[in-house]
C-alpha cells in the first residue's frame, strides 16, 4: 500500500469526503490521496446523461463491482466485537491449505526474487523454513516501499514453504488492505487464519510449542484491531510499540498510522506529532533505508515546496534512492520529490529509470499493466514531468501509448486497470487543456474514448468512469464552444457540466464499494476545479461591465481554491495550476501587480512550472520590473534545457 496519507485520501476516516486526502480504509500503508484532478462526441449534438459508451447508469442504481467475482467483497474481514481477543482458541493448529489465500494471478507465476537492499528494519519471524522467513522480511519490505503486489508474492511464497507462519497471513492483511481490491477474498480468508494461529501450537520433538512468538501474536491482535476499527484508531498499534520499544517496525507503523495529513496551513496534530516523532527515529537511525522512506512518504502530500522540503526530505530521497539504484519505487519517490521541488530536469530522469525498471521486472517475470501499476504511474508522473518544462510532444506520447493499452475487462478491480481507465484514458486530454493552444480543444476531445467504444460498451455498467469521461467532455466542449465565439453553447456545456458534476458526487457510496475509490476522487476534485473554471469562463465572456468582470473573478478564486494537494506519489489531475487562469484573468484586465501575485502563487505551488514562469515574466515586464522579468527568463532557459 502507499505508503503516503491517503492516500489518496485519509484526513481521513475510513469514509472522507471527495476533497479529503484519504479514501482508503483502514489507514493502513496504502493511502490513496488526490491532488486536483471523456468521450469523444459529435461537437455539439451530446446530450447531458449520454456519455461514452451510451446511455450513463442512472443515479441511485448501484454499479456492480468489477472482477471476475460478481459477489460484493466487503472492506475488512468481519470480526465479531464477541470473539474473546479475536483468538477462536488455543490448540493445535488445524489443516490449512495456503492456495486459499494464493489468488490464481499469483500461482501462476515463478518465485519473485530478493533485494536485499530495501530490508533494513529486522525482524524475528518464527517459521520451521528459514527460507520462508526471509520472504516474510522482503514481503515486508516491500509493504514498506509501497510494492504491495510484489509483497503479496513473496507472502505467498512463504506460505508454500510453511503453511502455518503466522507473519506470513499477517502480511498479506496488511499487503492487501485496500478495500475491494481483486484479491479482496484473498486477504479475508488470510486475516481470518492469522487469526486462528494467535494461539495455536505445533509438536516440535513431542512437544506442543506456539506456532508465533509472543511479539508475532500481538502483531496479529494489533492488526486484527485495526481492521475491527476500520482504521478509527491506532491505539493497537501504539499500545505494540510501547510494548516493544526495541521493535524498529512497530515503532515506524504506530507513528505512521497515526498521521491525519495536512490542510493549507500545514500538517495537522496528528500529522505535525507524527512528523516529530519520526524525525527523532531518523535520528537514531539516520542510514536506514526503511526508516528514511518512511519520513519522505509523511511529507509526501504537503501541500507547497516548503524549504522543508527541499532541505530536508529531498536529500533523504536522494539517499535512499542511492542506496537502492536498482529498486523502481525509490526512484519514483525520488522523482516525486524532484518535480515537487521545481527540478524537472532531474524529476524527469527519475522518473524515466523508475519506468525502465519496472518494465524490465515486467518482462522478467511474465507481469502485464494489471501486475504492475507501479509502472503505470511512473508514466502517467513522467509524461507531466515532460509537460513542465515544455516537452509537449513528448509527454503527448507518453499519454497516447498509454490510452492505447487494452484492459481486461474480467480484471477491473486491479489497481493497473484503475489507473488505465480512469489516469491514462484521460492524460492526453488533460495535457491539450493545459497548454490550451487554438484548436487544442478539439484535439482533446478527440482523445478521448467515444461513445462507440468497445471497452468502455462493455464495463459501462461496472466503472463509474464513464461519468467522469462525460464531465471531461462536457467541459471540452464548453472550451472549445468559448474558443468558437459560441458564448451561449458554452453556457449550456456549461450547465450540462454541472449537472453530470452532481450526478458523479452523488454516486459517492458506490463509489467507497468499488475499488477505483481513489481513482474516483481525484477525478471528483479535478471536475470540481474544471467546473468553477468553466463559470468563471462563460462569465467573463459575458461580461460587459467591471462588475460583472469580477464574477468571473470570483469563480476563478473558487477554481484556486478547490485544488486538492499531491497524494498517492501521483502527478495533479489538473496539470497546470489554477493560479495561471486568475493570473491571466488579471492581465487581461490589466491589474498587473494582482496578476504577479498569483504567479507567484502558482511557482510556490509548482515550483518552476513553465506556464507560471512565463506569465509572471511577462507580468513583471508590465509594471516595470524588467531586471526582475530577465532573472525569471534566465530560469525559463534553464527549465527548458
């Protein structure tokens, strides 16, 4: 799970609205958070409620789960509150076949293989293989690294060798943890069997011995708590650490999941607590790998390039990915942090190596887009990292070969197919809005899925994707009836918008039962941002007077501040920043000193953005600070080399 604030979403309950940073439940390492945020039609012949594929679900009626499974999985294993300590009993453990917890996915595929570079935070694992123990502490790991399908395997693999290790159970709960996720009745039959050896015992030399240590049951019991809760506490996993200072694991988990994220003023208690108790950990531990990513992925999701962030966490991002060159997510992280610092240049190289990893493991081990979403989303970040310093061309490519890249529709609920359907489909469309040229409109609607899609014909009943699909073209639309001089087309676009906008957030409960939760609130956060910028659009071209001018001034603000933050090691759903349509609003109206304010806001949101750069070179040229204008131009050639 990524190991980031949810992460997507999380601020974060098991259930948080669409502009919360948490949509996973429990808050466990995998958060999923959002960031800001189609169909191709005839022009203006669509209609509001037909969308890609055809006719959209009607509200209300709940849209079946995705997977080869019809039956609806439910988030966490049920624990009744009257299981004594959630333990069934102590005895001797009963026969277990362990390929009830190995989805056929996984069976099929060869033993994963070791990195013994990313396990750095030891543990005892009790087990009669050692061989299987050693895949407990990689399957681990990985959980750390936020790899949660490659943590899955070798959890497998630990399990074919003893079929009775408790940590093993354990860690594919906690590998597993996103709520329906494919291997959803995997994890639940793994949770309930970790529960069943808490205290159960084996014969070892004609005695009968516990199968777990004492440490190991109350990891279990810990977990087991967690998911009882459904990530409403974390006193379980406080109460494991205080009972086992020693235990470096348990002490990064307890602070971990204690996190709340952050608003726009910072962290919040819980986050800013958090943060200071694993900077002393990192001081006792400073070269630590797991340690270290665990303090990046806390500031993963703050909300601007603080000198904190550059400072601090950027060097602790190098260094870990210096330790493990060769290991994809580090890279990634380390490209997250680059881009979110304004070095694109080096972003892009990151984030270029993390895909070449991940493709080469992919080939290596027989791994497709649904096995892999690591490498989705390295692509998704590196084409956006491309796009911010003026490689259009290129970041187009990027988008295009990932819109062509057929899904299965038998596997939806996998994370690779989430990020496809809802990410990839869309990016080329996103990256046409940013730039915005004459006729980018256009080309963006065409990028999009029509309604004749064949996929999209099939899964349309079971992906609430396509009303996201039909928002973005909606919206489309609009820009493109605006760029026309069709003022009233884009008002009705407009309203259209609106009403799907209400329909999407209406379908909120679906949604939290799907396992596109994420997926689906970024897209909700970065409809909302497109749908105060198309008001504000239509009014200012309505506008006749100044009063009527700052309506759409309003709407822009509004647009400014809808804006989510960065979550799940993911690129913004709106690629470029909000601030560069207020600036622009306040250019044309010639107020040139409001619109270098909101470049300059725009820069503290993305540092070294090209568009914001740009604009505020130019603004600065306006009111007569024309060394200031060159100093910004020697940062735009240096951007663009």
């Amino acid at each position: 799970m990524l190991l980031v604030g949810c992460g997507e979403e999380r601020e974060e309950g098991p259930v948080p609205s669409p502009d919360s940073e948490s949509a996973e439940a429990p808050p466990t390492l995998d958060t999923r958070n959002t960031d800001s945020g189609g169909a191709t039609g005839e022009g203006n012949s669509r209609v509001a409620g037909k969308g890609a594929g055809g006719e959209l679900p009607k509200a209300g009626v709940s849209v079946r789960s995705a997977g080869p499974e019809k039956q609806e999985v439910p988030a966490v294993p049920e624990i009744k509150d009257d299981q004594p300590d959630f333990v069934p009993g102590a005895g001797v453990a009963k026969p277990f076949s362990p390929q009830k917890v190995i989805h056929p996915v996984i069976a099929k595929l060869s033993p994963p293989e070791f990195v013994d570079e990313i396990v750095t935070i030891p543990m005892a694992i009790s087990s009669t293989s050692a061989l299987a123990s050693r895949h407990v502490q990689q399957g681990l790991a990985f959980i750390q690294a936020a790899w949660d399908f490659e943590a899955y395997r070798h959890f497998c693999a630990a399990l074919q060798l003893d079929p009775d290790c408790l940590m093993a159970y354990w860690g594919i709960g906690l590998a597993l943890a996103a709520p329906n996720n494919e291997f959803s009745k995997e994890r639940q039959i793994a949770v309930m069997r970790m529960i069943e050896l808490v205290d159960a015992t084996r014969e070892v030399n004609g005695e009968q011995l516990p199968i777990a240590s004492k440490m190991e049951q109350d990891y279990a019991l810990a977990l087991a708590e967690l998911f009882r809760l459904r990530g409403k506490s974390n006193e379980a996993f406080r109460s494991l650490s205080e009972r086992y200072p020693n235990n470096l694991q348990a002490r990064c988990l307890a602070i971990y999941l204690e996190r709340d994220g952050f608003d726009d003023f910072g962290p919040r208690p819980k986050q800013a607590a958090a943060m200071r108790e694993m900077e002393l950990l990192v001081g006792e531990n400073p070269d630590n790998v797991g340690v270290l990513g665990f303090w990046a992925m806390l500031h993963g999701e703050a909300p601007e390039a603080t000198t904190t962030l550059r400072e601090q966490i950027l060097p602790v991002a190098r260094k870990i990915a210096r330790n493990a060159p060769d290991f994809p997510p580090y890279q990634h992280l380390l490209g997250h942090f680059e881009w979110r610092c304004g070095n694109h240049m080096l972003a892009e190289n990151a984030l270029a190596q993390a895909s070449q990893l991940y493709e080469s493991h992919m080939q290596k081990h027989g791994l497709g887009v649904h096995e892999c979403e690591g490498w989705v989303r390295s692509q998704l970040y590196l084409a956006t990292a491309m796009h911010s310093r003026g490689k259009f061309e290129e970041a187009l490519a990027i988008a295009e070969g990932l819109a062509d890249i057929e899904v299965n529709p038998e596997r939806l609920a996998s994370r690779g197919a989430s990020l496809l359907i809802w990410e990839a489909k869309t990016l080329a469309a996103r990256l046409y809005l940013a730039r915005g040229r004459k006729g980018d409109f256009g080309e963006a609607i065409g990028s999009l899925p029509g309604k004749e899609d064949a996929f999209l014909a099939q899964v349309k009943e079971r992906t609430l994707s396509v009303f996201y699909l039909e928002c973005l073209m909606q919206y489309l639309e609009c820009r493109k009836a605006l760029e026309e001089g069709e003022v009233e087309i884009a008002h009705k676009k407009r309203v259209a918008l609106s009403a799907i906008l209400e329909r999407l957030d209406g379908l909120k409960p679906q949604a939290f039962k799907s396992a596109s939760i994420s997926e689906y609130l970024r897209a909700l956060g970065g409809v909302k941002v497109y749908v105060a910028e198309a008001r504000g659009l239509v009014a200012l071209a309505r506008a006749s007077t100044d009063a009527q001018k700052q309506i759409a001034r309003s709407w822009f603000k509004s647009a400014v501040e809808k804006q989510q933050r960065p979550t799940l090691l993911m690129p913004p759903v709106v690629v470029s920043p909000m601030e560069v349509r207020l600036g622009e609003f306040y250019q044309e109206t010639q107020q040139y000193d409001k619109a270098v304010e909101s470049y300059q806001a725009a820069i503290r949101r993305r540092p070294n953005d090209l568009a914001s750069l740009q604009g505020y070179r130019d603004s600065l040229m306006e009111i007569g600070r024309e060394e200031d204008a060159l100093e910004v131009e020697k940062i735009i050639s240096a951007v663009q080399r």
